[in-house]
C-alpha cells in the first residue's frame, strides 16, 4: 500500500486542532477550529476522492480519539468519510494506550517505523494518515510518506505545532498537482524527491 499523508495546515506551517477550539489545547493553544470557515463543496469533493482509495488508516492516539469521537456518530451508509473511517482497518500508534474499541482498530505495538514499513507491504490501494502530528515526525524521519496531501489554508496563527518541525530532516519535494477552493485553500500534493537540493545566486566573480 501507499502510505499518504493528508494534513490541514495555515500558511506558517500549523495543523494543530483545525477542527474546534477543543481538539488539542496543549501548549495553550487558542486558535482551534481555524479551518472551519473555509469549507466549501470544492474541499469537499477533493476529500471525498481521497476517501474513495483508501484501505486502511494510520492514526496516532490523539487523532484516533478526536475521531472516535465523532465519525461514529456519522451513520449514513452513504457518507464517503464515514463509511469509510468506521467500517475499514484502523491502525493505532500509541504507547499510551491499552486497547481501542472502535469497529477493526488495532494497536501498533513495538517499534513503529518497522510496524509501518510491514503494513506498506500489505496488498491494497492506500493506507491513509491524517493529522497525527506526533505520528506524522516518526514517519518523516524515516521516509515512510509516499505522498503529501496538503491542504494550505488562508490563515497565520503565530503559534501552535507544525507539520515540519524544528530538526526535521532536510529532504526536496516534487509538486504532482494543485487546486485551489473557491475560499481560497491551496490543496497540493508532493512525492518525496530526495534529498534538499543547494545553490547560490551570487554572481560569478571569474
């Protein structure tokens, strides 16, 4: 399977708690639900197409229980999200928790990159992960992201957690496609393209 990675993010790089002020506080954060205003039928065709090639989600523990939360409660046979989300495998990294009860989830236990690396070889289209920060750096580190799926929203918070955080390896990305939404979201997706790449535009001076 490909692992792609799908992540709201504003245009200083956050993607802490885009969907309500109650998702993830932690740092004090006081901007949750800052993706809200912005959706649109365009956000949401391209999320329901995303959702129609998937075969199993990779989630970490926050992520998990904000959906859990939610999508269950979701139960129309014909919503593209949900009927996907509670019915498909769900793996869960975490170290924190014991168990997990929503319908084909799983635990991941021992080291996560190897874990990860094993389910990528398993047949199927996609294994989707979406937000997950804490998950999101472990798989940066080791080059497990087949495809970034970033959806750049019209906002700059200041503060919060981003998805390329401080130490982050460098690494070069390849453009594969782009839209935007009628409220002005940049939704891009990128293929890892090796290592970051260096130059200089100083003139010659020979």
């Amino acid at each position: 399977m490909r692992l792609t990675l799908h992540t709201f993010l504003t245009l200083d790089g956050v993607m802490q708690a885009p969907g309500g002020p109650d998702e993830d506080p932690d740092g004090r954060f006081e901007h949750g639900g800052w993706s809200f205003p912005y959706g649109d039928q365009d956000f949401g065709e391209t999320m329901a197409g995303w959702f129609a090639n998937v075969d199993a989600f990779l989630l970490g523990r926050k992520t998990y229980e904000i959906f859990h939360g939610h999508w269950p409660r979701v139960t129309d046979p014909d919503d593209p999200i949900a009927s996907k989300l509670n019915t498909l495998p769900k793996y869960v990294a975490s170290t924190t928790l014991a168990s997990v009860e929503w319908r084909n989830s799983s635990l991941l236990t021992g080291d996560i990159a190897t874990e990860v690396a094993k389910l990528k070889q398993q047949p199927g289209n996609e294994l989707q992960v979406h937000g997950s920060g804490g998950l999101a750096q472990t798989l940066i580190e080791h080059d497990l992201i087949d495809e970034y799926r970033l959806l750049l929203f019209p906002v700059h918070l200041g503060s919060g957690k981003k998805l390329f955080r401080e130490g982050a390896r460098a690494a070069a990305l390849r453009l594969t496609h782009s839209t935007t939404t009628s409220t002005g979201v940049i939704i891009a997706t990128y293929e890892p393209a090796g290592s970051a790449r260096y130059g200089s535009y100083a003139l010659d001076e020979s």
